[in-house]
C-alpha cells in the first residue's frame, strides 16, 4: 500500500527470479505472469479464428461457390468453433483476468495452487496447440461442428478423435483452473475481507468456478464415450446397436449449456467493476448482483435441453426447459438494472472502459432478448437452427463477452503494463467495431428469420442482401479490431507511464503501483467495509 | 519487497484438502455421466439388463467388493498412524494397502481375460449378435469398470509414492497432507465400485 | 487459521465400520435372491448409499470437517439427483 509512484519497487514484469529471459515467463509461478501468457495465447488464437471468420464470410458474399470448395467450409466452421468456444470464450476471461486480478482484487499474494496454475497453463497451451493440429493431421480437418453430434461425428472420416482429445485436454484445464479459484477465494482473503465485502469481479469468478468444477467432467465422460463409439462401436449413441443419438445431445448439453454462463458471467463481473468506477457511486444493488451469479450459475445448470427442443424430446421435458430457460433470464435482468442504476446520477466518464461496458449491455440485451425468443417453444420451431441463432448467440459471446474483455483489457491495460494507451483513438475503434459488429450480425437475425440455415455453404438469391451486408460487417468490424490492436501494441512499450490509479478507482488493485510488484502487496491490507466506497459524500447510505 | 524476488509458497493444509474434495467431485461426475447413460439404458431394456447382468460372476464381484472396502480401512488406519507418529505401522498399512489394490486388479484380470475368452469384448461379434440391451449392458459394464480400474491404478501410484516417502521420513507427524488426500482419492475410487457393484453385479 | 488441530480417529472405529460395510455387502448380495420387482433395485441403491455415507463420515472424516465442506458434498449428490431426475422428464414421458 505504501508504494506510489516515485518509491522504488520491481515491478512483476521487470522482476528477476531464478531463471532469466523467457524462461523466467514459461516456468513463472506468478498468477500475473501466468495471465499475461493466457492473454497473449489467448490473443493469437482469436485473430487466427477471426481469419477464418472473414474466410467464411468472403465465401458468403455471392451464391455458389466463391472462394472455397464446401467440405473446406464445413472444417472452417468447425475449427472456427473449436477455437472460438474451447480455447477463447471459455476460459477466456476467468483465465486472463482471473489469475491476473482476483488475487489483487482479494487482498492476496497469488492463487492458492501456483504451481497447479501454471500446469492449468501448459495443458490448456497442449489442448490447444492439439486442436489446431487436428486440422492437419489425418484425413482432413474435423467437420462436425464445435458441438460435436452423433450420429455424424462417429461416422465422419475426419481426424474427430484428435479434436476430442483435445477439448478433453482443454476441459481438465479448466477443471483445474476452478479448483484453484474456488479454494483462492476460500482460503486467501486478506483479513477483514468477508465474502459480502469482496469485489464483484471475484464473486463472479467463484460461481464460474463452480460450473467449471461440477459440468466440465461431464463433457469429458461424454467426449470420452464417442471416442469409445468410435474406437470400439460401443453402441451408446448408435441407434443400430440399440444406443440414442438424443442422449448424446443430453449429455453434451448438460456441460455445454452451463458453459455459456462460464463464458459470460466473468464478463458480468468485468463490467460491474467498470460501472462504479466510471460513475464514481458504489455499485447499485451490491448484495442481488453478488447472489443473482449464484443464482445464474445454478439455474443455468437445469435448463439443457433448450437446446433440443426439435430433437424429439417429450413434451414435458420441454415444457420444463421452456420455463427454467426463462426464469434464468431473470438474475441475467437483475444485473442489467443494477448496471444502468449504478450510473444513474453518478458522474459518469465516457473513457473506453465505459463505452466497451455500455455497448456489452446494448448487445447483451439484444442478444438475451433473442435468446428468449428461442426458449419460447413455438417460436424455437421458426428458428432453430438458422442464421438467427448464429446471430444471437455471437450477440450474446462476442457482443456479450468479446466487448466485456474489450471492456477489461482497457480498464486494466495501464495496471497490467504501466503504460497508457491512446484514448481517442480506442474511441475511435470502439465507434468502428460496435458499427461493424452490428452491421454484421443485425443482418443475419432477419434473413435467419426468414429461413437462412445456420452452417450452410450456399444460399437462396433472397438472401444475399442480408449476407453482403453481414459480410461488409465483418470487414468492418476486423478493421476496427485491428485499429485497437494496434493502439494497444503500439503504447505497449511506447507509451505514456500510467499512474498507479488512473480512473480515480477504489478497488484493491488500485492501491498498488503500476505493473504490480511481484507479491501484489507489501503489506495485506486490512478490509474494514464493503467495496465501491468513494468517501462520506457519495456514500450515503 | 527487495531484489531478491522468491516467490514464497505458503502451506495450507485447509486449502489443500479443500483443493482435493472439489477435485474429487469432479470425478464423482465424470463417472457419474456413465451412471445417467446406465440409468437410461436400465429404464429403457431392462429385461435384457437382468439377463446381461447374470451372466457375471457374482462372487468375483463380492470379492473384490472385500478388498476394496478393507484396502479403505487399511489406508484410513494409515493417517491415524502418522498422527500418531507410528511411522512403521503406517508403513505396514499402506503396504497392506497397495497389496489389496494388487489383489483387486489381478481378480479384474481373471474376470476379464474369462469374458474375452468367450468373446465377449466391445466392437466383437458375439457382443454384435445379442441383444440390444445386453449389448449396451457389456458395453457400460466395460467402461466403467474399466475406468474405475484406471482410478485404482493412479490410486496405487500415488500409494506407492506415498509409501516411499513415510519411509523416507518426508511425510511425518507434521505433514502428511499428500498421505491424506492420497487417502480421500483411494475412499473415492471405494465410493465409486459401491454403487457400480450392485448395478453391475446384482440386477440379475 | 482455525480448523488446523488434527482429529484422529481411533483404530477400533475404522475396524467396526469395516465390520459394518461387509456386514452391508453381505445382505445387499443376500436380497438379491428376492424377487422384490423394481424394488430390488431401490433396496440396493439405498444400501449402497447407507455404505456411502459411512466410507464419507468415517473413512473420509467428513464428520469432523465444517459445515461448508459437509454442505458441498450434500449439495454435489443432490445436484446429481437433480440432473438424472430432470433428464428422466425426457425419457419417461416420450
């Protein structure tokens, strides 16, 4: 606490230990140091989906084929979801600004398990240099999709196995990550800091964590299961060998739905940092955004079979997915109000961090609605399976989680690496990609509407309007991705020094300098009120 | 902070232990997917069930039901022990231990080696020709014995490496947390065959 | 940190709940023999948990560990029960 600018200390990027060079990153303990690697992996793999994104989208342009032939679609679409969702959405957030700020944000000096986190790090780098080996080796890429459906995905010539095996890889990783944070958070607050006086970033990292603990084993027995379908024709999934195709979505639901919650809820948690702080007013509603990622968390694990309302489900099963898929929606408001009644009357400061954290709730919002027309069963007939659900679900992760990390990357950059970007222009390439981004998929929930399926190569010369101008979109909003790119990697070295509180925030993070010591703090700050205080006058209450 | 930048490592049992019950709650559903496609499969042909599940042998599933149980005990015994810095006898029982592992594994051999004699593995024809729900049955009753006998092999790892270390002194009065959570990880590999042996075993 | 003191549980303890547990497989194997319908399956299930809870208490000293532990593990069973009771919303009313 008592080091501010001008004193000296070692920040954690400077710092030496054992090892020098890169070998002092690779085999670093440090839940700073593991971050940043998470980011950078993470960061790589996101413009190499991206490109192949923007390949998809170029083929679409015109009827026919454009650039490529139609199996080279199906593993585009396909490795574009393995790495999108396995590798970037899942982990993303919870890995990057989880290992980099709960620590910080609860008063401790690293996660429970360092060394564990730092072998989380190595298999998730072995998973996902395995995913996108599996698009080379054997007989051409996978092409089932990210979501892996039998009976296809047994019958399939391509390399599934691989890719299976490296999503398991990738699910233990995340397992691990969980376990760690869970106990991080149960063992390691600094004194003082109860559970309802911890920021809201970490709580929303404890209820991820806890989906990622109780739902990943089951996507790993269930990955399992059709490599043994497919090893020894086991015959669970085969409806010829008296097996269900149907139970195999079950099973793959049970995981994968609660993993959009793991995907969005440390979004959740990034920006009801960013609200307070750029408002100047304690978060509003501290206690029902704290318990409504619980309750997220729990719902969101019984509401599966949304996903299967067309797969010849029982009419009760769906009856009651319909309704749990709604009452979900309920927590997922709650936070929303509380988002918007936080700037209400503060003094708001429309930096990055905030235009990022507002956009997340204008596409979050767009993206939630869309979802309830979908958990609607007469509606889900209309739309299942069509452009309107790729709309709404990249509404929800890259319009809701993608913005949330635009949102932290530029709240936390000046903490992360001292240095201070350029403002103006990160608001000129908010302006860019939330244009784009719209543009590109606001399109696609109207010809999906009209029948456009989702997955298809081809199309029907009524829709090519919409697609030309989901695909001048994108083109958009790549160029605007790569204006903040830039802006980021350009002030990495370059830069501004930035000050050791530059939004005037009031988190723990905050108290320290910029970059970090190496041990976070010199000495455990004691907790002796909740957080979000901004002095006697603002806080009333 | 000063130029000698070590990372310290603190040592939490409390956070050790906790760390190990979470973990093994994510094997308790990683087996437990197989437990929900075994209860479909039981509901949907469970005729075919009874009849697929009398052709095992009881006894040799009762037995190793024995071993296991007592291996718990042995290995739970093993921690009072090394409390009670009796760090022979905890050699003796982790020993007692890992020789019932041993024993479970060679009865699951003779089991299995019996069932391939009669052709009767996953993906064989025998298996292809009966029926449908008998199919599934050998085929649950593959993996997840096989799966479980994958967890008696870590556990046997992880007992042999703790034997070496009672022995060597490294795990002592004062620390045992890897004898410990060694110990919750061999109970949970026990909780598991409780459920699967009479699901296995004793539908017929 | 507080919960750090060991509890030791006695040899004795361990052996009679070993008693117990074998005593248990012995009658599970013994009911089997009975034709109780769907009901053997119950009874086998509800004696396997009854070995459960003791391997938890005991074996695992689950009994002397705080309230959060002991609720986590209630909770992860129940959270079991609930999904193969929900997935059962699907197969049974097909």
């Amino acid at each position: 606490m008592a080091n501010q600018e001008g004193d000296h200390y070692i920040s954690y990027l400077d710092q030496q230990g054992k090892y020098r060079g890169l070998l002092a990153w690779l085999l670093s303990t440090d839940h700073k140091r593991i971050g940043l690697m998470y980011f950078y992996v993470i960061a790589t793999f996101f413009f190499i989906a991206v490109s192949l994104g923007l390949l998809m989208r170029t083929e679409l342009i015109a009827p026919g084929e454009t650039i490529m032939s139609p199996q080279t679609y199906n593993g585009l679409f396909t490795v574009h979801g393995i790495i999108m969702i396995f590798i970037i959405v899942i982990p993303g957030l919870s890995v990057v600004f989880g290992n980099f700020f709960l620590p910080i944000l609860i008063g401790a000096k690293d996660v429970a398990f360092p060394k564990l986190n730092l072998l989380s790090f190595y298999l998730f780098l072995l998973g996902a240099i395995m995913a996108v080996l599996s698009q080379f080796l054997g007989d051409g890429p996978p092409d089932t999709g990210w979501s892996f459906y039998v009976p296809y995905s047994v019958e399939s010539s391509t390399n599934v196995i691989f890719a299976l095996t490296a999503a398991f890889i990738l699910g233990f990783s995340s397992i691990l990550t969980g376990i760690n944070f869970i106990v991080t958070i149960h063992r390691m607050r600094a004194p003082g800091m109860t559970f309802m006086r911890m920021p809201l970033f970490p709580w929303s990292i404890y209820a991820t964590a806890w989906i990622q603990v109780l739902a990943t084993p089951i996507i790993g027995i269930t990955l399992l299961m059709v490599v043994a379908e497919r090893a020894f024709s086991i015959g669970f999934f085969d409806p010829a060998l008296g097996g269900d195709p149907i139970l195999f979505q079950h099973l793959f639901w049970i995981y994968s739905h609660p993993a959009v919650y793991i995907m969005i809820l440390p979004a959740m948690g990034v920006v009801t940092e960013i609200f307070p702080t750029f408002s100047q007013k304690p978060v509003f509603g501290y206690t029902a955004i704290a318990i409504s990622s619980l309750t997220i968390a729990f719902i969101g694990y019984f509401v599966w079979g949304h996903h299967m309302f067309t797969s010849g489900t029982s009419y009760f099963s769906r009856l009651f997915f319909s309704l749990l898929t709604f009452l979900v929606a309920v927590p997922s408001a709650i936070k929303v109000f509380n988002w918007v009644a936080t700037m209400y009357g503060g003094s708001i400061d429309l930096k990055p961090p905030l235009l990022y954290a507002v956009g997340f709730i204008f596409l979050f919002m767009i993206g939630g609605l869309t979802g309830l027309i979908q958990g609607a069963l007469a509606t889900n007939i209309q739309v299942h399976d069509t452009a309107f659900v790729v709309a709404h679900f990249h509404y929800i992760i890259f319009g809701g989680m993608g913005f949330a990390a635009f949102a932290g990357i530029h709240y936390w950059y000046p903490k992360m690496f001292g240095k201070m970007y350029n403002i103006r222009f990160a608001n000129i390439a908010w302006v860019v990609i939330f244009t784009g981004f719209n543009l590109f998929y606001f399109p696609q929930l109207v010809i999906g509407m009209q029948g456009m399926p989702r997955r298809y190569f081809d199309y029907l010369p009524q829709f090519k309007t919409g697609q030309v101008l989901s695909t001048i979109g994108s083109y958009i909003l790549v160029t605007g991705l790569l204006m903040m790119l830039i802006n980021l990697l350009a002030t990495r070295k370059k830069g501004k020094t930035a000050p050791a509180n530059p939004w005037k925030g009031v988190t723990l993070e905050w108290q320290i300098p910029s970059p970090p010591p190496l041990e976070n703090f010199d000495i455990i700050p004691e907790i002796k009120r909740r957080p979000y205080f901004f002095g006697e006058s603002k806080n009333e209450k | 902070m000063s130029d000698h930048a070590v990372h310290s490592e603190h040592y939490d049992r409390e956070a050790g232990k906790l760390g190990m019950w979470i973990f093994l709650f994510t094997e308790l559903f990683l087996f437990g997917g197989l437990f929900l496609v075994y209860a479909v499969f039981r509901a949907t042909y469970s005729a075919d069930f009874h009849e697929a599940a009398s052709e095992l042998n009881t006894f040799i599933g009762t037995l190793n039901t024995v071993f296991l149980l007592t291996s718990s005990m042995t290995v739970a015994m093993s921690i009072t022990a090394i409390q009670k810095n009796n760090r022979t006898l905890a050699f003796m029982l982790i020993l007692i231990t890992l020789i019932l592992a041993g024993l479970f594994m060679v009865d699951k051999y003779i089991e299995w080696s019996h069932e391939f004699a009669y052709k009767v593995y996953p993906g064989s024809e025998v298996l292809k020709n009966m029926p449908r729900g008998e199919l599934l049955f050998f085929g649950l009753y593959f993996m997840m014995t096989g799966l479980h006998a994958l967890h008696v092999f870590i556990g046997m790892i992880l007992l042999t490496i703790n034997l070496v270390k009672v022995k060597k002194g490294i795990i002592h009065r004062e620390n045992y947390l890897l004898l410990e959570n060694s110990g919750l990880y061999w109970h949970l590999v026990d909780l598991i065959w409780i459920f699967l042996f009479p699901l296995l075993y004793l539908v017929s | 940190m507080k919960n750090q003191e060991t509890h030791s549980t006695g040899y004795l303890t361990y052996a009679i709940v070993l008693i117990g547990l074998l005593a248990l497989t012995t009658l599970s194997v013994a009911v089997t023999g009975i034709h109780l319908g769907a009901f053997t399956v119950a009874l086998a299930l509800l004696i396997a948990s009854i070995k459960v809870a003791f391997v938890l208490a005991v074996f695992m000293h689950l009994r002397s560990e705080n309230l959060f532990l002991k609720l986590a593990v209630a909770g992860v069973f129940v959270l079991f029960a609930l999904v193969i009771i929900i997935t059962f919303f699907d197969y049974l009313f097909r």
